[in-house]
C-alpha cells in the first residue's frame, strides 16, 4: 500500500498571513474587500433552530456556509473525515477569534440520488460541501432528510453531534 505523504490541503481555508491589510484596516477588515470562497446555503425559516459562537483560530479565514466541526481542543475547522473532528453546523460568519454556526434546524442541501421516500433517513457530512445518504468511512450523521426540494436536492433537519433532541421533520 503507497502511504501519501503530501500535507493536507483545504481549498475552502484562506490564512491570515496571506493577507496585507491597509494602514489602519485589521485582517478582518480587509477580507471583507477581497472575497474568498464561500459556499452558498439556504436555511428554513424554523421555529427549531439555534446558533451558537464558538472559538475559532484567530489566523484562519473560514468560508462561509461551509460545515464546520471541533477538534480535540474545541476549536472550530473545516469538517473533513478522517480529521477526527465532530461535527458542529454550518458557519454563518467569524470574527478574529469566534465564529458564529448554525447548530440546529433546516438547509438546503445537494444530496445525489435523493427520492421523496427517503424522508426521515440519515445523511452524513464528509467535507464542507460533501453530503450523502451512505455513511462513508469518517463520515459523521448529521442530520436527516424532511423531504426532497427538487432532483438531487433535500431540505435537511441538522443538529451539532451532542444534541440528543429530536429532530424535527414537520413540514
């Protein structure tokens, strides 16, 4: 079996140091003029959902939209499996030092293959931007299907990995 050596590389993270920030401008000021990834998402207005502001490294530039987890020291990353992190929700916006998440309630999502009968199943979150009805190895459930919006689209009832609620999947 060949081992891969190479680092790992995220393409939705952008640091601090790459960024010169203006006389009198903070790195957070200047990203604001100079847009980044981002990844669009549309919530459900629900009656059960909630955000949470969580520590976040002060030399990372997360993206928006991006599923977010927290890792050993309860730091908010970029959810990737296999990073050995849990998962959290999905970043609504970040300062220096704390990121704002969505840690319960409905999203759009792309989900390959989703059909109307398929409400009330899993899905699981293995990047950023990666969804599935299958559990992947590493991949962490974070929620489950309310119904399908469209082909391939679901609205998807999620909740941060240590909410024992229920979910909701009124419609």
């Amino acid at each position: 079996m060949k081992m891969n050596l190479q680092a790992f590389q995220d393409p939705f993270l952008r640091r601090t140091d790459s960024i010169r920030p203006r006389p009198g401008c903070t790195v957070f000021d200047e990203i604001k003029l100079q847009p980044g990834p981002t990844i669009p998402r549309t919530f459900e207005h629900v009656a059960d959902q909630k955000q949470q502001q969580l520590p976040k490294c002060q030399d990372e530039i997360l993206t928006p939209g991006a599923a977010v987890g927290l890792d050993e020291k309860n730091v908010i990353k970029h959810f990737y499996k296999d990073r050995n992190l849990r998962f959290v929700g999905f970043l609504a916006g970040q300062t220096e030092l704390i990121a704002s998440v969505k840690v319960r309630g409905s999203i759009l999502l792309r989900l390959e293959g989703v059909k109307p009968e398929d409400r009330g199943k899993p899905v699981y979150c293995s990047g950023p931007n990666e969804f599935s009805l299958t559990p992947g190895n590493g991949a962490a459930e974070v929620g489950v299907v309310r119904y399908q919006e469209r082909d391939n689209f679901a609205a998807v009832s999620f909740r941060r990995f240590d909410d024992e609620r229920p979910l909701n999947l009124k419609l």
